[in-house]
C-alpha cells in the first residue's frame, strides 16, 4: 500500500467515443485535453467519510461521493475490498470541459480508480477498474457504457465486445492524428441518448457491421484508406448530427482537405476528424476554425495523436 497521508498526481486523458460506426463499443484515447487529479489515503476519522471529493476547477459539480462521478467509481472499488479504516481524499481540476462529447466524465471516473488501484497496491485488475469506473458513467448519463472508460484506463484505442460479462479488447492502430473541435454548446449524454430510435433497419444493420468490421480490420493492417471508407455511420449520427450546428459542411470541408474521416465524438457536440499526417490535421483544424467563425460560434480545437499510456500517475 502506498504511504499514507501523501498525494499521488493522477492525469486521465480525453477520449473520443463511438469512432463513428461503434455506438458504444469503440473507442479511442487521446493525447490532448486530459485532467488532471491528486489523490490520497488517510485514517477514516470515526464516523467520517470515506471518500472526500475536493473541486478545483469552476464547474462546481457535486462532490457528494453518490452524486459525483469519481465518487460513483470510487463507491463500487470500495464495496470489493476492505476499506473499514481508511477515506480516499480526490482533488479533481477538470480541464476537460463536461459536456463536451470527449469523455469528461469517464476521465473523472478512470482516473479515480486508476489512482486508487496504485495508492492500495494495485489489488486490481485493468477490467475491474473499467467495471467500478462504469458506475460513474451511470451517474453521468443513466447507463453503464464503456467506450469512453476502456481506452482511458488502457490507452490506444479498444473495443468493448461486451459489458455483461466485461470483455475490452485493445486495438493496435497506426499513426493517426487526430483533429477535435469543440463548438461551445451543451449536449447532455442522457439527452443524446434519447432522442436514438430503438430499432433499426436490417439494411442499416448490415452497413453498419460492415463498417465496423472494416475499421478493426483497417486498424489491424495499417490500412489507411480501409480506415477511411469505414468511419462511416448510418444508424446514429442521422439523427444526432441535428443537435451540432454545421455539422455535414463541417465533415465535408474537412474531407476535401485530406482527412481520412470522422464524425461525432461521443455524443457530441466535439466533431473529431483523424488523419494520416500532421499537416492534414492542421488544415482540418483551419477548415473547422473558418466554418465556425463563420456562424459567429465560440468554440475550441485541438489537435493530437492518439494517447497510448492511458490514465498516468506520478508521485
Ligand atoms: N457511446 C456513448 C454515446 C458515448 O454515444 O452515447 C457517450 O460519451
């Protein structure tokens, strides 16, 4: 177990959802925003708490443990280990805007656990922390999905074959860069989510896996063209792309200046665009730029290549 009393430095990358055609179950880590967190251990005072969440940042979200997302995760790792004695203090300084659509809650909840597992001596294995951190996500959305936490706690980008039981399969990917704007909206994962039809055409289905099948494949073999005819969605992004100003102009502007695809990041409102060279990712990113000033909308881009370490402590 690590010292008591002394505080771990946590940073919890930002991480793209969905990789367009994987609704759920692809995923991807980058290497810019991320958060950043301290942590550490302490005697439980009697009749304490046992978790204390400290906010340095402005969003002023709840730091009630079963409110709070990190708190959520951190509940769930408790429950499987004995913890009679002792409280986690967590400073979370979120630099990762929620609601953006890049993973702000699944970065709050991976890098608790994460940080967790290492002050209590790494009891637990990469899948029980994606497991507790789920319970996060919960709270921040009402379901239980993965995409976001998977490659936050292992990096690179995963698939998430299945929830129940929990099975992550790390993808190997080649050099990509990758281009995010953030246009300065709100999407609430939860409303995103409710507006999805609950059913869907087999023909779509079929394009679907299709597509699906062909980006895991065109990750595997280097393949960048595969990659690019595969970032491509039939059933999610028609009907949530109406919540994201411009957002077929922004796609096709930034298609014709190289990139290989893209789409929705999350459930938006951040598009993220991947490319094979740095320099592409900075023509998407002027593209982007000179759509939204063009309708007068604040927002923030950033571009990155995709982050293969996952949550990151130091002491
Ligand atoms: N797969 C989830 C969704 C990710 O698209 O609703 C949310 O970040």
């Amino acid at each position: 177990m690590f010292p008591m009393n002394q505080w771990i430095k946590i940073k919890a990358p930002a991480t793209v959802a969905n990789m367009v055609c994987g609704f759920d179950i692809l995923g991807f880590a980058v290497n810019d925003p991320y958060d950043e967190m301290e942590m550490r251990l302490v005697e439980r005072a009697p009749n304490g708490a046992n978790i204390v969440i400290i906010n340095i940042d402005d969003y002023n979200l709840p730091t009630d443990p079963e409110q709070n997302v990190a708190g959520a995760a951190l509940i769930a790792l408790i429950e499987e280990y004995d913890f009679s004695k002792l409280a986690f203090e967590v400073k979370i300084n979120k630099l990762i805007k929620p609601g953006s659509g890049v993973g702000s809650s699944a970065a709050s909840s991976a890098g608790a656990v994460v940080g967790a597992n290492y002050l209590l001596g790494n009891p637990f294995s990469k899948d029980d922390l994606v497991r507790f951190a789920m319970n996060g996500e919960k709270v921040a959305s009402g379901v239980k999905h993965a995409d976001n936490i998977a490659p936050c706690i292992h990096g690179g980008v995963t698939l998430v074959r299945s929830i129940f039981p929990l099975e992550v399969i790390a993808l190997p990917s080649p050099q990509l860069h990758v281009t995010i704007v953030h246009p300065q909206i709100e999407v609430k994962t939860a409303d995103a989510r409710s507006i999805l039809r609950q059913n869907v055409k087999l023909k779509d289905a079929i394009k679907q896996w299709g597509n699906i099948a062909g980006l895991v494949a065109g990750l595997m073999k280097g393949d960048y063209d595969l990659i690019g005819r595969s970032l491509e969605d039939v059933i999610i992004e028609p009907i949530r792309s109406i919540l994201i100003p411009g957002f077929d102009d922004l796609k096709k502007a930034c298609k014709e200046v190289g990139a290989l695809g893209g789409g929705i990041s999350g459930s938006g409102p951040s598009i993220f665009m991947l490319s094979k060279e740095k320099e592409t990712a900075i023509a998407v990113e002027q593209e982007m730029k000179k759509i939204y000033e063009g309708f007068g909308l604040a927002h923030h881009t950033y571009v990155t290549t995709i982050n293969q370490a996952g949550v990151e402590i130091s002491e």
